[in-house]
C-alpha cells in the first residue's frame, strides 16, 4: 500500500509554510522620523515637567482620560517651546512694539517697506557689527 508523503520543496517549510521573500520596511524609522523625535527628546529635556504619569496602573476611565490629555497638553506645550526657540528677540529682523499694547502682528511688510530706507531691504547698508 503506498503512502502519501508530502514532498519537501526548497524554501519551504515542513508544514507548507512558504518563507516571506521581501522585509517588512514600513517599521523601520526614516530619517525625517528620527529627527523629529530626537526634537521631541530634546524639547522634553529642557522644558519637559519631569518623568511621566504610568496610566496604565490607574483603573478610573475618567481620571486616566483625564491624566493622558493632560500629559500630552504638556509634550505639546514643550515642543512648541523648543519651536519658538528660533525666534528669539535679540536676533537682528525682530520688530519691536513701542508700547506694551501695540500688536506687531498687525504690520504688513509693504507699510514696513514704506518707512524702513531701500538700502535695509537690499542688504547695501552698512553693517557695524
């Protein structure tokens, strides 16, 4: 009486299992994504309010809602300190108000263009750094 045996081809497994042929890059971080949470890292360190909460302990749904949007109110609020480092107010181009209630944001580039002189904007001037 012949018996039926599976024949065992190469690359694949005694329970027929075939070996996947391409990796799975998807998971793998990209540079772009590295960077930014090394910023996230770094904003943390800096501006961060310490170790985080364990959420996973606490069993009150509302509390731990509560907790979690609160700590990602604070990594935001960090990040967008480490952000605004780049705008720093002692760097030359930093429009300052005359009193504490003027609103810079309101001056559009043409009305400064109109009272600042030509040489300023072409970068002729004279610059004693």
């Amino acid at each position: 009486m012949p018996v039926d045996t599976m024949e065992n081809d190469v690359g694949t497994h005694f329970n027929g299992a075939v070996p996947v042929e391409s990796a799975r890059t998807q998971l793998i971080t990209t540079s772009q994504d590295e960077l930014k949470l090394l910023r996230k890292k770094q904003a943390q360190k800096e501006y961060g309010r310490g170790k985080g909460i364990p959420l996973k302990n606490i069993k009150d749904k509302k509390l731990r809602g509560n907790l979690k949007s609160l700590e990602r109110k604070n990594n935001d609020a960090a990040l967008k300190a480490k952000n605004a480092e780049i705008l720093l107010e002692n760097e030359e181009g930093f429009l300052e108000p005359e009193t504490a209630l003027e609103r810079t944001y309101k001056v559009c580039r043409s009305v400064l263009a109109e009272h600042t002189p030509k040489c300023v904007w072409t970068n002729q001037g004279s610059s004693n750094r």
